[in-house]
C-alpha cells in the first residue's frame, strides 16, 4: 500500500484525511512557505541499526527515521512518515521499520517506502527462511492482544505464527549458528519464546524462579562456536525496576544471572555484544538515572562507562563489526560514540536535528543570537550566534529548560525556567534561574518556599520592555493531589513576588505598542 493509500484507508472522511496529511507532514505546501530544520542537534532515539556497509547507520527517532552514510558523523533526515520508530532491520536489498502504526518496508535504500500492514505497535523485526517476523504490543503499559506475525511476502499479507495472547513482544533474535531456530522475549508470562522450526510452533523458557519475567531486549554472540553465548535482559512483570542480565551458553535451555546489584533501582533495558568478542558486553540502565555498563568477561563484572555521556537512558547500542567502536541512543540526548571500548565518549549527532525544543528567544540587539530551550535529562540551553545554522551548548546552564528570555533592556541578562523533576517527592523550592553573562554562569531566583509543591513547571517568561526590575513568570503547580497553576510577578528584579493568577498558565505576551497589556 503506498503512503497516501494508507493515511485514505485510516481517515476516509476528506476533512480527516487532510487533517492527517498535515499532522503527518504531508500537506500541500503554502506558497512562498519554505522552512528547513536549523538544529540544535540531539533528541530522543529509540533505537539504532546498521547496514550490511557499516558506514551506513539508521536512527530511529519519535520523529521519523534518520541516516548516516559516513558512519554516524553526520545524519540526515529521511523522507520517512514523521511518526515514532522502534525498530529497524536493514538488509542487503529490503528494509523493514517497526512503528506505532504498524510496519514499513523499502527497496531503494530509504529512497521510497511501502505501507506494509499490521496497524498496531511494532516493537522488534527479524528475518529468517525468508520470511519477516514483527513482535507487537506495549511495552510500558498493560493489555493484551500482542502476539508474533509472520510474512513470507515482504509484508503483503501476515500470519499469527504465536497462538497465545501477551501484552508485548519486546524482542526478536535469530539464533547466529541456527536460522531455523528463533527466540522472542516477551512481557509477560515466563519471559521468552523459542522456535525451532523456523517460527511455526513455539514453547516457553523459563530463565529464572525469582519472579514472573519481562525480557526486553537479547542479544547473541557471532556465530561459528559450538554454542553462541545468548545474553538475556529479564524484568520482573510485577516490579519493573528489579532486574537482571542472564547469560545460556546452551542454546537457552539454562540461564545463569551475572548478578549485578546495581540493578535494583535502575533496571537494564538494552545490550549489546561485541562482535569481535563475545565477552564483551553492554547493558544500559533505564529510569531515574541512566547509565550505561561494560563487561570484558563475559559478564562476571561490570564497570560504569559513562566518561562524556550525557545522564540520559541508551535506548540502543551498536556496534562497528570492523574496529569495535560503540555507539549508543540516547532517549534525551542524541547519538554518542566511543572510540576506545567505552571508556570515554563525544557526541555524534551532527543533522540530528530532533531535539525538543520548548521555548526560543531573540537578541534585541542582534536578531542573529539566539537561544533555545533544550528538554531532557543532560541537555543544556543552546545558543546560535548565526541565525541557527550552528548551535553551541552553554553547559554551565542547569537542565530540563522549558523556559528563555532575554531582557529587552540587557540582552545578556538571560532568564530561564524548568521543570522541576524531583529528587523526592515534596519540599522543594519553586524557582528560575538567571545569568547576568550570556548564559556562562547562572544563579537561582527563588520564587515560592512550599512543602507541598511536588513539581513545578515553568512554561514561559516575560520580561517588561523599559523595565528589568518587572518580571512575569507563567507555569503549572502540582501538589500531592492537586493540579493548579498561576503567574507570579516581580516589581524589584526577582526579589519577592506575589501570585497575580490562580490558574495553569502556558504563555506570557505584550502589545507590541503597549508593554501594559
């Protein structure tokens, strides 16, 4: 089916379907209406992949899918539907995408794509005998319904090749000595699924007695050992953040834990196996603080490798079969890579263009100077000082920006606002921050002292032309139960101020001929 047939199939209504057509990106451009994506670079990945040439790489972004041709150097956006990616399968002639719509296939290397059915979530894509085989499902909700699908016909028309009815198909992995025998992690149940007749019947695999199990992600060392090591992520299903790496060096019939306590409180959520050496494992760590781990012993110690790496979640790791360097996702921060096992990293996110960007502000006096507020866990205010053709981190800013201005009267004067994403749950001052430089250093201005605020969210920020000392700030008010919001305002440059509105407010604006209104 081809992309237009699919948007007429799901919104048949004319007035729908052009609503989708703009929501998807699709819309007949307005005349004389040219934009081009500017930066900054970075945002959430969801996962990696590579070609058969490994200087090919893909992304894939909440936003579409993103190529590099020169090994992860610089990345360019495809003319993929703008819709979030979860998994991606490049072969030597055909590749398939995993979206939150089903799945996508092309044969022009990203040239041009096919709908090719499924319209449910696709977590992970694997082929084997020359079939494709798609797991769905949600993988951070409940329900049920997911299962595994089967296509002999590149997509055209699937089979349920798994009879039983699971949350989520997290993860699809062919066996590197065996095609015919397949293994699925699921969310549910006893955490994994094993084919042996190339996917037309299944069994459960228990990997462990502690707990009801989750596998979310699986990797296999190469092939051409007796019995390729197969390194397992295992979640339990009632408390998802316990978990633990398990290792089989016998084909998955049993598993051994590598035992990694500081998994308690950050559970792993993606892994990969060096190519060149199947002892050397990664493992990444999801929730509050996400970290990323190496084994060079096949997984009997591990060692933090997060030299250069923003705090963010690796969603996906790869690795180049030719020198071994790593790259990783990050869900808030873009693409990374290491050059010397891990051990250190520098960004590789050049094109990237994907990061959330909340809130923009102008130099009054150089309209070339711009900031922007960057969202997500390590990511600071950006600056252009070109008209945003280039972006420069100002990484003396704190993180989680929602918020910028400048001071019309003071252009170095920079004010800005996040969300408060808490340590705990209650106590906590209600304030922005401001820099009196550029943006280099920055000091608190505390708003409220509460004990019961459990977040803060700063949404905007205005500053009074003509006068510093006035200054609004707009955002929400969470409380143990509650959901409000307001503006507060200050009469003496951010020394006291009083709640002028009761009410969650997202935007702050003035007549451009009257700062009073």
């Amino acid at each position: 089916m081809s992309i237009s047939g699919f948007f007429r199939r799901f919104f048949k209504s004319p007035v729908l379907f052009f609503g989708a057509l703009c929501v998807f990106g699709f819309a007949i451009p307005a005349a004389k209406a040219a934009w081009t994506s500017g930066g900054p670079s970075g945002g959430y990945v969801n996962c990696l992949a590579m070609a058969p040439n490994p200087e090919i790489l893909f992304a894939g972004s909440k936003r579409g899918l993103y190529r590099s041709l020169d090994g992860g150097r610089n990345w360019s956006q495809t003319n993929f539907p703008p819709v979030s990616v979860y998994t991606i399968w490049v072969g030597s002639t055909v590749m398939y995408i995993g979206t939150d719509i089903g799945v996508f296939t092309s044969h022009d290397g990203c040239e041009t794509w096919r709908y090719a059915g499924l319209t449910e979530k696709v977590n992970s894509i694997t082929v084997a005998n020359g079939a494709v085989f798609a797991g769905t499902g949600n993988l951070t909700g409940s329900g049920d319904g997911a299962s595994i699908y089967s296509s002999k016909d590149e997509g055209n028309n699937w089979v349920k090749v798994l009879p039983e009815s699971l949350t989520a198909v997290s993860a699809l992995l062919v066996d590197t000595n065996d095609a015919m025998t397949i293994y699925a992690g699921v969310k549910n149940g006893d955490g994994l699924r094993k084919s042996q007749n190339a996917g037309k019947s299944w069994y459960p695999v228990r990997i462990a007695d502690l707990w009801s199990q989750s596998v979310v992600a699986m990797g296999m060392s190469a092939g051409g050992s007796e019995s390729p090591t197969i390194y397992s992520i295992c979640l339990n299903f009632f408390n998802a953040f316990q978990g633990d790496v398990f290792k089989s060096t016998d084909g998955g019939e049993n598993w051994v834990s590598t035992i990694i306590p500081w998994l308690s409180l950050n559970p792993p959520w993606a892994l990969a196996i060096d190519p060149n050496d199947s002892d050397t494992v990664y493992v990444s760590t999801h929730y509050s603080q996400g970290r990323l781990y190496g084994s060079n012993d096949g997984g009997d110690t591990w060692t933090t490798r997060v030299q250069g790496l923003p705090p963010s979640v690796p969603s996906g790791i790869l690795i180049d079969p030719r020198n071994s360097s790593v790259m990783v996702g990050l869900q808030e921060g873009g693409i990374y890579k290491s050059e010397d096992g891990a051990n250190t990293w520098y960004e590789s996110s050049q094109g990237l263009n994907n990061a959330d960007i909340l809130d923009i502000a102008v130099d009054p006096d150089s309209s070339g100077i711009v900031y922007a507020a960057v969202w997500g866990k390590g990511q600071h205010l950006t600056r252009s000082t070109n008209g945003g053709q280039t972006w420069q981190t100002l990484s003396g800013s704190p993180t989680y920006f929602r918020a910028v201005a400048v001071d019309p009267q003071n252009p170095k004067t920079l004010y800005a606002g996040k969300s408060l994403q808490p340590e705990s749950l209650i106590g906590h001052y209600i304030y922005i921050h401001r820099s009196t430089d550029g943006g280099q250093t920055w000091q608190s201005i505390q708003i409220v002292n509460s004990s019961d605020y459990v977040v803060f969210e700063c949404d905007d920020i205005w500053v009074k032309p003509g006068d510093s000392d006035t200054i609004l700030v707009a955002g929400k008010l969470e409380t143990l139960g509650n959901l409000s919001g307001g503006i507060f305002k200050s009469t003496d440059g951010g020394v006291s101020w009083t709640q002028t509105f009761h009410a969650w407010s997202f935007t702050l604006c003035s007549a451009p001929d009257d700062p009073n209104e």
